[in-house]
C-alpha cells in the first residue's frame, strides 16, 4: 500500500454528495477493500418497506470507489477514475440496515504498470450486500478505468 494520508470514506463522502445524502457511512477502507453501510431510513424504502433499488446501487457502488481508492487513490494526479460498466443481482428482498463490502478484483501494481506504459487500465471491483443476518442480497460487479490526464 502506498504512503497515502487520504481518509478515503471522507474524500468519497466530500467528492459524492448523493452518497452523503443517503446517509452512506464507512466502517473500513483500505488494502483495496471497502465496507459500507446504508441506514434504515423510511425515506430511502420501497414498496415492500425495504431498502430502494436505487439506494442499494449507490451503496454498493460507493464501497467499489472506496475499495479502488484505497489501492490507487494515489494516482489521482495523473489519471481521473471512472465507471464504465455495473451489473447489479438483486438477489433478495433487503430490509433494514444493509452493509456493502467492496473488493477490488486486479492488482494494483498491474494497474499501474498500465498507466506507466500510457495505457488506459480496466477493472473490476465486486461488491456484496448483506443484511443484518450476513445473508447476501445484492451483488455488484463494477468496471472502471483511470483515464490519464493529457498533459
């Protein structure tokens, strides 16, 4: 891991208001990993009194940023990370609190010997979402790319 001092969770908090305005949380980030959690908010359910389609997505696409983050953020000087693909399975019915871990598929020295040759990398991060019991609802799989900077 690099010698990075961003408090990933903040940065993404501060740099993605949506998540904010859902009252996405951080519990851990680091190592290309990610987890996150989504209140039980009445304001955020569905027409079965669980969690918004919608609102799964966002968390689950924000532990896949933070997990990306946390390996690469240091990059960001010379490359914008962007999401190219997501595949959602909902897979049950969530209700109440939900929790997203994140984990990011490639390696990052990979990722960055890409950049180095002046390539544009792709990768994946997969994301699982689980309810109060640990009983996975909802899976992500989240490509991204870090398009570098032109000079």
């Amino acid at each position: 891991m690099s010698g990075m001092s961003l408090d990933v969770g903040d940065f993404l908090l501060q740099a993605v208001p949506f998540a904010r305005t859902l009252g996405i949380t951080f519990d851990h980030v680091g190592d290309g990993r990610a987890v996150c959690r989504l209140p039980d908010r009445t304001d955020l359910h569905n027409h079965l009194g669980g969690p918004h389609a919608g609102a799964l997505f966002t968390l689950a696409e924000s532990a896949s940023g933070a997990a990306m983050l946390s390996a690469l953020g240091d990059q960001l000087s010379r490359a914008v990370p962007m999401t190219t693909t997501a595949t959602i399975h909902y897979r049950k019915p969530a209700m109440g609190e939900v929790v997203a871990e994140g984990r990011l598929l490639a390696s990052r020295d990979d990722v960055i010997a890409q950049l180095d040759a002046g390539e544009r990398p792709e990768f994946d991060v997969a994301v699982d979402v689980t309810n109060a019991e640990g009983v996975v609802v909802s899976s992500l799989t989240v490509g991204w790319t870090l398009r570098p900077n032109t000079r």
